[in-house]
C-alpha cells in the first residue's frame, strides 16, 4: 500500500532525491529519507549521481536494501556511457531504475549529422534517435529537457520509437560502449 501523504493544505511529493552525497554520513541520510516516506511527506525518495560503493552502503542502511531507493539519477546519452560499465548492471540486478538526466545532452546531440543521418529516412530528428536509443537501453527512464512544446511533442514521440537493429548498429559504430570503469559525468 502506497503511503498516503499528510500535508495540510498541500500534495505530496511523489519523488525527493538527494541529489548530491553531502558533508552527512549517508546512513542519517537515508534514514531521514525513510523516516519522511513513513511521516507520508513523500511517496518515494531516490539518489542522484551515485556510482556503484556508494548505492551499495546505501542497500547497507536498510532490511528493504536498494529496493527503498526509487532511483538514481546520473548523466546518462549517447556520448556520455559511463554508468553501463558497472553503475547500470549493479541497478538493473537490483530492479532499481536509471534515471537520465540531459540524455540529449543539453540539445548537442541534436544538431549530430550522424543521428540526423539515421533519422532521416523515418522524418525522425537526431534528438528523437538519440532519446529512443536512451529510452530502449534496460532500466532506464529519462528526462530530457523541453524548451518549447514542439520539443516536448517529439520528445513523447520519440518515447514511441523502436529502433531496428540496423540503426543500432550504427549509433553504435558512432557512440562506442564504455571499454572500463570511468568517473560519472556530471554537469
């Protein structure tokens, strides 16, 4: 049974994220995290730009493990794939979703001939190949940014697109996996 939040006068939060570690000692963070789920002043709470030690102390703090923590939100697109090499397999055998922040990355990717070359033929722009590509990756939502309600028109088009494995292949070719363990982006 999902909390029912208490408020007077207001809503809920739905997601509260820490987003980033701080000077406090992870442990009173994430149990000042639960004791707020449990007070109903939020539904779910989740962590942003955290690598692999720091989710597994954070699965340390309580009986539920990573399972309490609704998400991780990381630098994640095409040019910045880090968090495949060892972040997002530790989340995905937890069922913990990635969460994508600038999956686009900030609009570069937009303008990115080779995406724009893959699109193309399906009137698709490079922004929508590269956060379908995002979008079909195992455990990951995003959140792209929309400046405009066209963007935010195409960005839930996107969301609809399914990529052959020939448009894989060549995003690939362009956006190589990540060969080892590298530092998370962040902006």
């Amino acid at each position: 049974m999902r909390p029912r939040c208490r408020w007077s006068g207001g809503e809920c939060i739905d997601l509260y994220l820490l987003h980033w570690r701080g000077a406090h000692p992870l442990r009173e963070t994430v149990l000042g995290m639960l004791a707020l789920v449990a007070a109903g002043s939020i539904r779910h709470w989740g962590v942003s730009n955290l690598d692999v030690d720091a989710l597994a102390e954070l699965a340390a703090v309580t009986p539920a493990g990573a399972a309490a923590c609704a998400t991780n939100q990381v630098y994640y697109s095409l040019s910045e794939r880090g968090p495949e090499f060892s972040l997002l397999p530790w989340m995905c055998e937890r069922r913990m979703p990635l969460m994508a922040y600038s999956p686009v990355d900030q609009g570069r990717l937009a303008g990115n001939a080779a995406l724009a070359r893959i699109g193309e033929p399906r009137g698709l722009t490079a922004a929508q190949v590269a956060l379908a590509w995002v979008l079909s990756q195992p455990g990951i939502v995003a959140i792209p940014k929309a400046a405009a309600p066209e963007h935010l028109r195409q960005n839930f088009a996107a969301a609809e697109v399914s990529l052959s494995a020939a448009e894989r292949a060549r995003i690939e070719a362009r956006f190589a996996a990540p060969k080892g363990k590298t530092p998370l982006a962040m902006l």
